[in-house]
C-alpha cells in the first residue's frame, strides 16, 4: 500500500471525454488542484486517456500545469494522483493512461528560467522533473505493479516495451485484463 | 492481483472539510466544460499519433 497520506478527493460529473477529480493541497497555502483524465485517442482497441494535473488560479480564473507550487506537500500530492489511478481503472478497466510531464517540452528550460530561484548552470534540474517522478515510482515498484497492469515506454514518438531504469518521455499503463 | 493495486491506493485518505468541499464546488461549476490542459493534450495526441499497436 501507498504509506504517503493522500488529500481526500471529489470525483466531479463526468463529461463525454473527460473524468476529473478535485482536491485542495493544504501546505503554506492552500491550492486547488484537479487530476484530468481526458480521452485521446484508441490503441489496440483500449481507449487512451491523457493524465493531467494542474493548480487553480483564483485571480486569473484558470489552470497552471507547467509551474512548481512549493506548496510544501509535494509527497502527499503525488500521493493523491497515484491513488486517482485505481480510481479511474475501476471505471474503466478497459482503458489505458498516458503520462507524460509538462515540463518535458521543449520551451520549459526558458520559461522556467524566468521565475526558478534555483541556479541551474547548463541543464536546468527541473526539466523532465514530473516523468522522472512517475518513472522512479514505477522502477521501485515495477514488480508489484506489473502483476496488474502492463507499462509501456514511450520513447522518439514510438512505443516500447517498459523497462525499469531507462529513460522515456512518457509512460503508457494498461489494466491487465 | 490485489496486492499491486494496493500500492497505488494510499493508506491514509486526509479528511476534507466542509468548508473545502463548498470551495471545490464553486470551482467545480467555473471549470464545467471548459478544456483545462488543451496544451497538454494536443502534445499529448501528438506523442501517440503513430501508435497504433502495442509492441506484443
């Protein structure tokens, strides 16, 4: 079981192509969050879903995916997103999940430059930071994990069997049957 | 088979008040229908677009 505690969350009315959960992240601030599973596309018969996450902003009426909050509760909040998944396979035993992170673009190092109080040198320590969380979480656990779902890599826009420790750009997850 | 969905599922769930589930629900209503991570999912889309099959 996942011993990081998790924020309790609210499954909002499902829309034709999208499942979202809402949260409140209680740190030095407190920031509503919501996990988005949206529809994309079909691969072998499953439908794909993209797992989304982002923080509310209240002054500007919408949504922050690319940006670190420093909220403080970082491990608790990963935890709520990993216990979304479940979740979501217990309604849709027949669809797959596509991770991938919002700071693996290409324009992140330059946007992140603008505002991050780190000083990177060359290679900026929060580029690919989100994927390289996911993929540590399923490298430590791949041989529990991997007795209910099957993980693929996704590497150069193709495909790939997923093997622990290696790098991808995104990870896709399938409930095994 | 039960064990591994176990390691997602958190063990402690963090109690929410009721003034957290009034505030989640004003948003709730703003963001009904809107397309929150239209970025992400275009990008998303396009990682997977020549994917058709799995690799087994």
């Amino acid at each position: 079981m996942n011993n990081i505690p998790a924020y309790n969350t609210e499954k909002l009315e499902k829309e034709a192509d999208r499942i979202r959960y809402i949260f409140e992240s209680v740190g030095e601030k407190s920031i509503t969050k919501v996990i988005e599973y949206s529809y994309l596309t079909i691969i072998s018969d499953r439908k794909v879903y993209n797992l989304g996450f982002g923080d509310y902003n209240a002054k500007v009426d919408d949504f922050i995916d690319d940006v670190n909050s420093n909220n403080g509760d970082m491990r608790k909040v990963f935890s709520t997103v990993l216990d979304s998944v479940p979740k979501f396979f217990k309604e849709n035993s027949e669809a797959a999940i596509l991770v991938e992170g919002s700071d693996s673009v290409v324009d992140f190092m330059s946007k992140c430059e603008k505002t991050c109080s780190k000083r990177c040198d060359k290679i900026c320590k929060n580029f690919n930071r989100r994927i390289k969380t996911y993929r540590y979480y399923v490298d430590r656990n791949f041989v529990e994990l991997s007795k209910e779902y099957l993980f693929f890599g996704i590497i150069n826009d193709d495909i790939v069997q997923y093997v622990p420790n290696s790098e991808y750009s995104g990870i896709l997850v399938f409930k095994k049957k | 088979m039960k064990q591994s969905n176990q390691i997602l599922k958190a063990k402690e769930v963090l109690p929410m008040s009721k003034e957290t589930k009034e505030r989640l629900a004003e948003v709730a209503k703003k963001i009904e229908g809107k397309d929150l991570f239209q970025d992400k999912i275009e990008r998303a889309k396009k990682s997977l677009r020549n994917i058709k099959t799995l690799p087994i």
